[in-house]
C-alpha cells in the first residue's frame, strides 16, 4: 500500500538526464557515430588469476573469455584489441564479484542525503566491519518507498589492499576503467544515471573534458534545433494571424467609415423624401385656384376664398348652387365638399347664395390621397 505521507521530491538532475536521453534519441545514427559513444563497453571481472572479460552492447552482452594476469595475458589482450575496432573504443568498467566486495542496505534520515557520503564515512566502522582508512567505498540511493524522514541507500566497499592489487594489474594491461562498481548492484549503463564508483579519486583516469564538451554542445544544439522546428511554425502562424488581423482591423475601419458615410446618406435622403413629401402633401395655391377657375361655370362668382391648413372655404353666388357639390367631388384635388351655411337666394341678382369647404387632397392623388 503507497504512503500517502511520504513527501514528493523532484530530482531535476534526472530530469534532465532523461531529456538528454530523449534528445538523442532524435540525433541522427552518422553523427550518433562521429560524437556519441557507439561501441559498446567492455566488462571485466576478476576470477582468481585471471580476469573475465566481456562485451555489452545495445543491451547484450558477448563472452570474450578469460586472460590470465600475466605477460601472455597482456599480449592476449593487446591481440584482441587490435583485430577488432570495436574492443579498442569502447569504454572499460571494471566489476568486482561477491568475493571481493560486499554491499548493505541502510535506512538513514531524510537530513542525511544532503551530505550522504560524510554520514556514511562518520559511521562506516558501525556498518561495516572496515574502518575509513581500511576500504573503498560508495553510496547509492535506492528509488524505494521509504518511511516519513527516512531514506534508503545502499552501501557497496571492497578493501583496500584487494582493489589497489587490481588496479597495478588493469594498469599493467593497459586498461582504464570508466568507474569500479559491484555485480550485486551494477550501474546501469544503458541509463547513464546516478553512477557510483568505488575506484577513489586518486587513482580515476583523468579525461579529457573536449568531448564532453562537445557532446554537451551537440546536445545543446539538437535541443535548439528541436524547440525551433517547433517554436518557427507556431511563430509563423501567430504573424499570419496578426497580418489577418491588422487587414481585418483596417477592413473594420473602412466599414465603419462607410456606415457612416451611408448613414449621413440615408438621413439626407429621407431628409429630401420629408420635404418632397412635404411639398407634394398639398397643392400650391395657384394650381388650386386654377382648377377651381376650370370648374366654376362663368355664370358662377366667388365673393370670397380661403385657403388654409388643407382645406378650401368660397363663398359667391350662382344659378344652381348645389351642382357645384359633385362638380368639386369630381376633381382630383377637391373632396368632402360640403355647404357651411344654409343656400339662400338673393333678391336682386336672383342667384343662389352659397358657402362651401372642401378638402385640399395630395397632389396628384386620387380623392382618398393615394399617389
């Protein structure tokens, strides 16, 4: 069952060596060739008198055989390295057996990992049955579940005078070992992660850090080129969109412009259709008074006339008033004609006094004011 109180700890050293990993994956296998170590490595063991020799590549290992710790051992070895390439650039780790080294599992405080090899060295002689001065030895922390404020490492030593005696022999064979670490718990050399070494600092091979710096530019490199075929598309797109958006923006000010041109437009137009209509509303007086002078009869006068707010109002006198009734009703100007006043006669002219209103209709229009 998981601890669900254990903290989590994020270990960007990982991180990263895990995005390294990745990121060569994507390196291309000719320059994987020419800058990153394809040879594989070789894995030596002592076994009594002689060491063990093999071959690790891609996940394989290949038996290479035995080679005494002698002079025909050394020419065996030199001939080996000599017919095959591959032997002679691959890197070398040399790998203690149970007989030679012994390892322990200890639980420690959380507070111990910041200075973990101090810890281990103060309490060696309590771990261990050797004292500081009389082994060499390394820690490795396990990736286990581990109790709140503890951790769990594992402590690998051999004894001094066992690997110094091996080391004069790997020098004599003109070997140099990338590191010295235990068959019990090897490093992982496909991962490349967290390696301990058991060979002390003194006696390690002294490289030359210009590959290493190569690889770290290479790698460098891969990573630029990786996030900029990644970055160039997006960076692409986003000024394409802003290129739309700006063609887009000035499109959005022309409309604007042009609403508002067509709105001014549209007001001076129904401006125009108000006064037009305003205009064709009514008849102007004279066409007015020239129909009414087209219809009145000449035995017909007006003594008075009036014209306002539509309407028409004639007063006169006339033969027969009451034809002028639908004589207006049939003009297209004129409707609801109507007498005002009651029809008298006069005396002396012997003519029918009369007093009409009549309704001003569009010009134009028909008597119900249509156009």
């Amino acid at each position: 069952m998981p601890n669900l109180n254990s903290s989590i700890e994020l270990d960007y050293k990982k991180f990263f060596r895990w995005w390294k990993r990745e990121l060569i994956f994507l390196v291309p296998d000719r320059i994987k060739q020419l800058v990153i170590n394809q040879h594989g490595t070789l894995i030596v063991r002592p076994i009594e008198n002689q060491f063990d020799l093999s071959y690790w590549t891609e996940g394989r290992e290949e038996a290479l055989g035995k080679f005494d710790r002698d002079e025909s051992g050394i020419a065996k070895y030199k001939d080996m390295l000599a017919s095959d390439e591959r032997f002679s650039k691959a890197d070398l780790i040399f790998r203690l057996t149970r007989q030679f080294a012994i390892q322990k599992e200890l639980s420690l405080p959380s507070a111990a990992k910041e200075n973990l090899y101090q810890v281990v060295t103060y309490e060696l002689s309590r771990f261990s049955p050797f004292s500081p001065e009389q082994a060499y030895y390394s820690v490795k922390t396990l990736n286990v579940a581990n109790e709140p404020g503890q951790i769990r490492v594992m402590l690998i030593l051999t004894p001094k005078p066992t690997l110094d005696s091996f080391y004069q022999d790997i020098k004599a064979f003109g070997m140099a070992p990338k590191f010295v670490d235990y068959e019990e718990s090897p490093n992982e050399l496909e991962l490349d992660d967290d390696e301990y070494n058991l060979l002390p600092e003194e006696l390690r091979e002294k490289t030359d850090k210009t590959a290493q710096l190569i690889h770290a530019a290479l790698i460098g490199l891969v990573a630029i080129l990786f996030i900029t075929a990644l970055a160039l598309p997006v960076w692409f797109e986003y000024r394409s969109v802003n290129a739309l958006q700006n063609k887009i923006d000035s499109i959005e000010k022309e409309a604007k412009n042009i609403k508002s041109l067509q709105a001014e437009v549209d007001a001076l137009v129904n401006e125009t259709k108000l006064l037009i209509d305003k205009k064709t509303e009514k008849p102007p007086v004279v066409a007015v008074l020239d129909t009414l002078s087209k219809l009145i009869k000449d035995d017909t006068w007006l003594a008075y006339a009036q014209y306002a707010s539509g309407q028409l109002q004639i007063q006169g006198e006339s033969p027969a008033a009451s034809t002028l009734i639908s004589v207006l009703e049939a003009s297209d100007i004129f409707a609801n004609a109507k007498f005002v006043s009651p029809v008298t006669r006069d005396n002396v002219s012997k003519q029918e006094r009369f007093q009409i209103t009549v309704d001003i209709t569009k010009a134009g229009g028909d008597k119900n004011g249509t156009d």
